[in-house]
C-alpha cells in the first residue's frame, strides 16, 4: 500500500509514525513538506520512508493520498495534485472543518479519484513535527465525511485506516459536522484563546500570572495550539462559530446576573453543569 502524507505537523507526523509502527509490511509512506529541513527530520525521526518537497512526486503513486495541512490551504493543494493523481487513487483530509473541503474537492478532483474527508477529534497542546506520536489516535472519535461520489470501496478503504491508526470512524455529514464542531472544539479554542488575552491584559498580570496553577492551565491549554491552523478553522466555519460564540454569551451573561444576585441559583446552575460533564465522562470511559 502507497500512502502519501502532505503536511508533517502533528497530524501528518503522528498519521505516518501509526502505519510505520502497526503494520510495517503493508505501507509504504512517502511524505511531502515545503521545506527541505521538516522533511529530512521526517526521516530522521522514521516518520516516513522518503520525503518529496515535491507534490507531484509526492502523489504520483500513492494509492492514499492524505492531507494534512491547515484548512485553507488544501484548495491550492488539491488544484496541484489534482493531475497528478493515479486513477482509482484515493485523496483525503485531516481538517477540523469539512464543509468547505468537500465542495473544493468535488471542484476541482478528477472523476477518477474518490475523496473521502476526515477529521480526527484529537490534539496536542504542542504541534509540529516533534510533536508527533503513533498512539496519538488511539480510542479517538475519526469522523468520516465521505463524498457523494465516493465508491464503497473508498470508504471502506479509508475506514480500515482508521482502524488501524486505532481510532473510532464516525460517518456524518459534513455541514453537520462543522455545526456539531463549532461548539465543542472550535469555541472553547476560542474561549481560550479569551481567557489568555483577558487576563494578560490587566495591570496585576505580572503578579496574577505567579498565582495562576492547575485550573488556569486547563481552561487555557487550547491557546497553545497553532495559530495559523486554529485561524483557518475560524475562517471556514464561520457562521457556525458565531453562532455559538453567541451562545456561550448568553449564558455567560445569565451567571453574571447569578453571581451579582448572589443567592442559591448559582449553586443550582453549578451543581446542573457538574452534572452534565459527570454524565458526559462516564459515557466516555
């Protein structure tokens, strides 16, 4: 099996050092990079067997084509493989958002290729190469938003690899997917992201930031991660972000008025928010 991986980061990375480790005999991984240094780490670190920092090489005989790049940037990949691409050949996605990705893809790909898009809910507070590990999809959630034309084979094919990264294939379509996403990855990004710029901002930040521990480390891990990834995201899925962001505005603004009410009602609100994310956790175990 001829794999191609566009895009070493954390995904691409993690992706290539999974097939590497878990079936050595069946793939044969070649991974592509804009810049020369990132693809001779990719080999140093065993993470592909060649390295291409040429697209069109890169995809010429791959059987899989996997891109891993951020979001809005695979147009322009897709328009550069595009004629590139073996027949019967299969191209797919790491991003976090779909909706977008798929009418690129059904644009520009050749008929002969399927496309089957992709995104795993997992990430690193790191990112980058270095980053990359094989049990990063390990008991993930992979969702799978496969293209109207996309034979079953394809799919099947794609969701075999999913297997055997370890993760868990979620077939779901894709304008619900960036709606679901918004809400549960894309805004607490965002929140983070707040929190951080909030709080950094104040006069007392040089003495607030020595009190800081383990809850404001939490609540602002996701403010670590990449920012031009995190700013694609944001800007191929933005109504769904909006959206939710005014959510999350209401319902801020209703502990604002129970926090300066002052009466049982915010132990009441808390003690339903405990709840609910105990009841999530124990379905996630």
């Amino acid at each position: 099996m001829h794999v191609a991986i566009i895009g070493l980061g954390l995904i691409g990375g993690s992706i290539g050092l999974a097939l590497k480790q878990l079936a050595k005999s069946r793939w044969s991984i070649v991974g592509y990079a804009r810049r020369r240094e990132v693809a001779s780490l990719a080999l140093k670190l065993g993470v592909v067997d060649t390295a291409e920092t040429s697209l069109a090489n890169a995809v010429r005989e791959a059987e899989i084509i996997i891109i891993a790049t951020p979001v809005l940037t695979i147009k322009e990949i897709l328009a550069q493989i595009a004629n590139h691409l073996p027949p019967g050949s299969i191209v797919t996605d790491t991003a976090s958002t779909k909706l977008q990705v798929m009418k690129w893809a059904e644009e520009i790909l050749p008929p002969t290729v399927d496309f089957v898009g992709g995104h795993p809910m997992v990430g690193k507070e790191s990112y980058g190469i270095r980053a990359a590990e094989a049990g990063l999809f390990q008991g993930c959630t992979y969702c799978l938003t496969p293209a109207k034309k996309a034979s079953p084979q394809a799919i099947d094919r794609v969701t075999n690899m999913v297997k055997m990264l370890g993760a868990s294939p979620f077939l779901i379509d894709a304008q619900e997917h960036d709606d679901l996403v918004a809400g549960i990855s894309h805004l607490p990004m965002l929140l983070s992201a707040a929190l951080v710029s909030a709080t950094a901002k104040d006069a007392s930040w040089h003495k607030m930031s020595r009190l800081a521990a383990s809850g404001y480390r939490d609540l602002t891990r996701l403010a670590s991660g990449n920012p031009e990834v995190n700013a694609h995201i944001c800007s191929s899925n933005q109504k769904a972000i909006v959206q939710w962001i005014n959510k999350f505005s209401k319902e801020l603004e209703s502990y604002r008025q129970l926090v300066m009410v002052g009466d049982k009602g915010l132990e009441e609100a808390l003690t339903r928010a405990n709840k609910t994310r105990q009841e999530w956790l124990n379905k996630t175990q």
